[in-house]
C-alpha cells in the first residue's frame, strides 16, 4: 500500500502526504462527516467568538455511534497505513475527529502539537486528516521535524488561545512559523478529495482560516501502535474519556480503544 520512500518521509518529517489513499472513499467519508454535523456529539464545539465570520465546527469520539464513522475508523485504507507507517505489529483506534471551515472562516487553527492533549505516550502513533474538498489555500501545515523536538508545545484552547494546564514550564512556548520562517521549516500540500496526510501525534501543525468560496470538510482518523502506553497530564485531557480507570506505563484498554490490526478474526 505504502512505499519505502512515503515511510522514509514520514519517520524523518513527521508528516507525509498520501496521494489518492481514500480515493474510493470519499463520498462515505463526507457522508460520515454530514451525520455527524446533523447530530453532533457531547464534545462537538464551535471554535469562533462572536462577531467573527464564518463558522468552525470540530467534533470527536463519536465512532461508536455513528456507522459510518465506525465504518471507516475500523476497515478504510488507514488501518494498514498506520501499521506501516508506524512500523507496528499492531494498529489501535484512538479516535475520530471531524474538523469543517465553512466558507468566510477568517480564523486558522492554531499551532500545536496533538500529543500534549492526549493520555497516551509513545513514538509508534499516526493521524490520517482526509479532505472531501479540493484544497488550494486551507492546507494541513506541519514543522518538519518537529516530532522530534525534546519538549512538546504547551497545549491551548482554540477559542480563546488560553493555556490548557496550568504547569508551563515542562512545555514549550505555542511557535509562530510565519513571523520565523527561518527556523520553523512549513510543509504543506495542495489536496484533492481522497488525499490524506498521515502525522505524528508531536508533529506541530496548524491551518489557514477559510476565505475562500468553498468550505473545508476533513475527517482525521487517529491509531496508536505497539509502545503507546496511558500517561498522566497535568490536567483535563482532549478527549478526556472519563472513567478510564487506566494507570500509567499500561496499554490502552481494547474495550474502549479496538485493536484493528491485525484484523480481528
């Protein structure tokens, strides 16, 4: 499915575009994505204050009870993906995310790294965001790289910027590519509906508000591998899965969080 090349980029940027991966997928995907706009779940949030254009609408965990989300989270091309991609005997769903920017969304999505957010550590993780737009100007943008880095980005609210723990000095200050392009090298790609591209839980990205006349509808798929393993944060995590009852150093439990590859029998 993947070639040596793709995993390559991957490993060494944290990030890789997937041409044509869902291909076939696509009208499942924005049907996904349309159910859940129609019935959004307990953390669905809009992301814009009052007065500003447009509308930014993200949701997740909502798998379970959406078909068509556990449909694709479960037997779509990502699951195979992640397992080469992650280099792992085994593939583990973690969540579904659904991210739209109507047309006239001004607001871009911050800088950050997902990993800080999340209760699981490890190097063997992957997110898959699919596209069912065309996309010229609201690209995924990623810091090569910057899976790497020794400390991870302090975690913000996307409403209002606000830091999401209270403990700032294990992380690193939210950076800012454009204001330093020489030290923060951007990667981004013009898509088509059933591109993806596939990121480490640490890489950093962000994307462009959508001022365009079109709107901007993906569908992230996230899997965790071999090493991943439950860790405490500093605080309420993003998606918080209350009630886990997991302690650090274990696997994520597999009632809640499927192993999907190798395929169950």
């Amino acid at each position: 499915m993947l070639n040596a090349d793709q995993i390559e980029a991957f490993e060494r940027d944290g990030a890789v575009c997937l041409r044509g991966l869902f291909a076939e997928w696509v009208e499942r995907i924005a049907e996904a994505i349309e159910a859940n706009m129609r019935d959004p779940g307990p953390y669905a949030a809009e992301n814009l204050n009052a007065g500003e254009s447009g509308r930014f609408f993200d949701d997740y965990c909502n798998w379970q009870r959406i078909s068509a989300l556990e449909s694709l989270i479960r037997r779509s091309p990502a699951v195979e993906a992640a397992a080469a991609l992650m280099r792992s005997r085994s593939v583990q769903v973690f969540h579904d995310h659904v991210l739209v920017k109507e047309p006239g969304t001004a607001k871009p999505t911050p800088w950050h790294q997902d990993a800080p957010y999340y209760f699981v550590d490890g190097m063997q993780t992957v997110s898959f965001w699919i596209p069912v737009d065309p996309v010229e100007q609201t690209t995924l943008r990623v810091i090569a790289g910057s899976h790497r880095w020794e400390k991870m980005v302090l975690p913000v609210r996307w409403l209002n910027d606000e830091s999401f723990y209270v403990d700032r000095d294990e992380y690193l200050p939210v950076p800012d590519p454009d204001a330093e392009p020489d030290r923060y090298p951007v990667v981004e790609w013009r898509m088509q509906p059933g591109d993806a591209v596939a990121f480490h839980f640490r890489t950093v990205h962000g994307a462009r508000g959508n001022l365009t006349a079109g709107r901007r509808r993906a569908l992230s798929l996230r899997y965790v591998g071999d090493d991943a393993r439950y860790v405490t944060r500093p605080g309420r995590t993003s998606p918080p899965f209350p009630g886990h009852g997991m302690r650090d150093g274990e696997r994520l439990r597999e009632d809640w969080f499927p192993m999907v590859y190798p395929a169950p029998a």
